[in-house]
C-alpha cells in the first residue's frame, strides 16, 4: 500500500489558481502520477489544488473526494516579535515559515511531543487546536483505508489483511506546504514545529510513504521519499517558491 502526498502547482495565491508554469507543472505531474497505479484521490477544496489534480484526473479517470480539512492551514502564529527582536513581518507569522530565531529559543519545548502543543504562540492562535483536527481527520480517514494508528504502528483491519487489496490500493493526497507537511509529520512522529521548520516542499512535490505489513494484523510507514520533484527536471526548478 502506498500514500502519495502532493502540493499543488505553482499558485497565484490572489485568485486561488495556478500560473502557466503552475499549469506546466501539473502536467508534468500527471504524467509521473499515470505510473504509480494509483486508485484513490483526495484533495483540498481550494482552486490551487483542485487545478492541480485535474489534469491527473482527466487523464486516469478516477474521481476525487474533496475534504475541506485538507486546505491549507488558515491560522497564523501569535509570535512574541517584541521579546525576540524579530522584526515584523507577513511570513514570520505563519507555521511554516516563521522566524527561526523563535524555534532555536524554545526548541527544547517545540521538538518535545509532549509540549510542543502547550507553547502559548500555538494556543492563543488555535493552531494546537487546529492540529488536533486535522490529526483526527487523517486517523477517521487512514481508518476507512484500513489503517488504525498507534504510534509508529498500523492495526490492520478485515479490509487491509486481504492481500489483492492491500497491494492493488494506492492513494494520492493533493493538498498544500503546510498542510502536507502536517500529515507528513504526523506520519513521522515528529512535532511539527519542527518538520515545518527544517522541511520544505516545492510546488508538485511528490511524498511517497511505504506501508509495509509485518505480521497479518501490523504495518509500519515508511517515508521513502519527500518533496520529490525529478518530474520537473524539463523545465528546471525554481527554489523560490516556498
């Protein structure tokens, strides 16, 4: 079984869809998702990423569920600028993108699974809350897959412990930076301040997770690859677009 997780193009963000090279790049994209046998498609219910899976759509024929949890994150961190020095900034407020100076002061606490959560920039923007949500809809999602999460471990269900539908079952999540980086993480078992501070995905970047079992009622992930983007080799990569 395999999970494919994927940003969308490269967006206009002012009116919610992709620019030409976004376009272009969706294109290339579809042509490397034809070969990864794909059966199930998600995707964020923005333009950006709707754009994105279209081509891939048209191209396979199979139809997409459309989540609205999978949208980008919408909340922006309440960052103590005045305590750190940091001057203001659009970008040093987001999750994924704010000031590392923040992140190397509380990285004791931000790297912790225990208290990442509890840092008061997290609760008083809702991004704790925020991450609780989008955790349980992924679990209520891996779930009607078959997978049940416990920890680095995956109880599989009736559905899952039939080999013709473990192997032939490979899904394809189109969705945002933040957000990707979020199951991402979740997958990992790392918090995500800090997957969001050392990690970073270009625009149709490509996550491919591994479930493998290991006894009939187990599987464990793995992460094979992230933010893979040797689809785009044609026409280069642009590094900015983060």
């Amino acid at each position: 079984m395999k999970l494919l997780i994927i940003r969308h193009g490269d967006p206009d963000y002012k009116n919610d869809c992709l620019t030409e090279r976004g376009q272009k790049e969706a294109e290339l994209l579809c042509e490397r998702l034809m070969k990864e046998n794909i059966t199930e498609v998600y995707c964020s219910p923005l333009g950006r990423a709707q754009e994105t899976a279209y081509p891939f759509l048209k191209a396979s024929g199979l139809e997409c569920t459309t989540y609205e949890w999978l949208r980008e994150v919408p909340i922006r961190l309440n960052l103590p600028l005045v305590e750190l020095g940091i001057a203001d900034s659009d970008e040093a407020f987001w999750p994924w993108k704010s000031d590392p100076r923040f992140f190397m002061k509380l990285e004791k606490e931000l790297t912790s699974k225990d208290s990442w959560d509890k840092n008061s920039a997290y609760q008083t923007s809702g991004i704790s809350e925020y991450c609780k949500m989008v955790f349980s809809s992924f679990e209520n999602l891996l779930k009607e897959i078959g997978l049940e999460k416990d920890g680095i471990l995956y109880h599989l269900n009736e559905k899952c412990k039939d080999d013709v539908y473990w192997e032939k079952t490979n899904i394809a999540i189109f969705c945002h930076m933040g957000l990707g980086s979020l199951l991402t993480a979740y997958i990992a078992n790392i918090t995500p301040p800090l997957f969001w501070q050392m990690f970073c995905c270009l625009p149709t970047s490509v996550s491919t997770i591994l479930f493998k079992k290991f006894s009939p009622d187990l599987a464990f992930a793995k992460i094979v690859s992230f933010g893979d983007t040797s689809h785009l080799m044609s026409i280069g990569l642009d590094y900015n677009k983060w």
